[in-house]
C-alpha cells in the first residue's frame, strides 16, 4: 500500500467475514427495558430522573458495542469526570421499549447523557461538546473551535460509515453475496480515501486541531482503531497509527470494547 493513499493494496475483500463471537464488558449489570423481563424495578433503574431531582452525577445511557457510546467514555476517562453508566443491549430492542422512547430518547438511539437535574441530551457530538466546555479539549479560540467542528463532521460523514460498517458485517457473520461485496469494495475504497485525508493531516502535527488533543481526536478515534477488525490495513498509515498510539497513552485513556 502507498503511504497514505486513498485505496488499500488491491481493496482485498475477505472471502469469509465470519469471526468468533467477540467478549465485551459491560460497565454496569445488564438490566432490560424490553421483552418478559421487563418490569416496573427496571423501569425505575433506568427511568429518567424528576426534573426536581438533582443526582449526584451525571448518568449515561450507552451501548457496550457503540463507537459513539464509547467516544463519551473515552472523553469523560480524559477528563476524570464521574458519570453513572447504564448499558443497554440494542440488539435486543431496549432502546425502542416505551420506556426509553418516553424517557430517555424519542430517536431509540445512544448515547444519551443524562445530566444531573434529569435533563437528556443525545447525540455523541453534542454531549463531547458540552462535556469538553470549559476544558483544554475545546478550544478558546473561534477558528479553532470551528476547526474542531470540522472534523467532528468529517467522522459522522466520511469515517464512521465506511469504517465501521465492515467491522459489523465481520462481527455479525453476515453472508457476503455478491452485492454485499461490491458495497464492501466501495465502502473500503472510501474508507481508505478518509484515513488518506487524516495521514496527510498528521504528517506535520502530533493532533488534528493545535497543539494538544481537543475532542475532535476523541471523535476521530474509535472507528480507526477497530476497522482492522472489518479487514483494513493501516501499515501504509504511519502518521495515523502514530497518533492512535498516542491518543491511547493520554492520562484517563479507556480503551474501546473488544
């Protein structure tokens, strides 16, 4: 592979995607929102809190297999900040129970931050933003902060779909028909494209936006890190795998499920 190119040594696609079954830890016990085990005692673990409640911390609600979960554990690890974390087995349907739509998230998505007087705000991007407010992880200065902005959408439109979609095919054993193989050449082509636009990024600093890691490097993270598991090969990255190793060294570094 050439050095930071937009496509891999021949885009390779592996014949069989189908993987032994991955462990990942849950970082509460498993509770359910959905099916015959589902009960007012789970309802009240994992309902919001009143609006005159104030808790003691925050609470995230999330997902052991989410990269955009884990983008909000990776921050608040950086950030040393306590947060109540409750796990929720998305395959099984609990985030589309009633009581999730009604009250934690009408979109049946995670990550969602609960904040301290019951207030949720979803969406990974916008609770990096609100976590970081304050901090070295988001910037004074207007252009950077715009910059910082900047990336965060380029992993939302140019990363997350092409990386992480042949990682789940892979951990999932879905059958690769041929129209699934010529999806999976185009999302590797433009999977390689993304990671060519980051190398070329780093090939003179050690972090996307100034000198030090803003959450623009949390967001980017995750989704590189993992995509060799979906069949991508980052050797001809240099300067990419240089600053995942550095990311992983960051004082609260949590590393990502798998």
């Amino acid at each position: 592979m050439s050095g930071g190119g937009g496509r891999g040594p021949g885009l390779r696609v592996p014949g069989n995607l189908t993987t032994p079954t991955l462990r990942w830890p849950r970082l509460t016990p498993p509770r359910s929102l959905a099916g015959e085990g589902y009960t007012e005692q789970n309802e009240a673990a994992l309902g919001t809190s009143p609006k005159s409640e104030v808790r003691l911390s925050m609470r995230l609600h999330s997902a052991p297999r989410s990269g955009n979960s884990y983008k909000v554990r990776l921050l608040l690890g950086l950030l040393g900040t306590r947060c109540e974390v409750v796990d929720y087995d998305t395959k099984a349907g609990e985030t589309h129970a009633p009581g999730f739509l009604e009250n934690v998230n009408l979109d049946g998505k995670v990550p969602v931050l609960e904040l301290e007087d019951g207030t949720m705000l979803p969406e990974s991007g916008a609770i990096l933003y609100y976590l970081a407010e304050g901090t070295p992880y988001l910037p004074e200065e207007k252009l950077e902060r715009a910059q910082v902005l900047r990336w965060m959408f380029f992993e939302q439109y140019s990363l997350l779909p092409n990386l992480s979609r042949p990682r789940l095919w892979r951990m999932s054993g879905v059958e690769i028909t041929a129209q699934r193989r010529a999806e999976l050449e185009r999302l590797l082509e433009q999977g390689y494209r993304a990671l060519g636009v980051m190398e070329r990024d780093l090939g003179d600093h050690e972090y996307f936006v100034g000198d030090s890691p803003t959450i623009a490097d949390v967001a980017l993270y995750v989704y590189p890190h993992l995509c060799p598991e979906g069949g991508y090969d980052l050797e001809g990255y240099p300067a990419v795998r240089a600053w995942l190793e550095r990311t992983a060294s960051l004082p609260g570094y949590v590393a990502p499920p798998g």
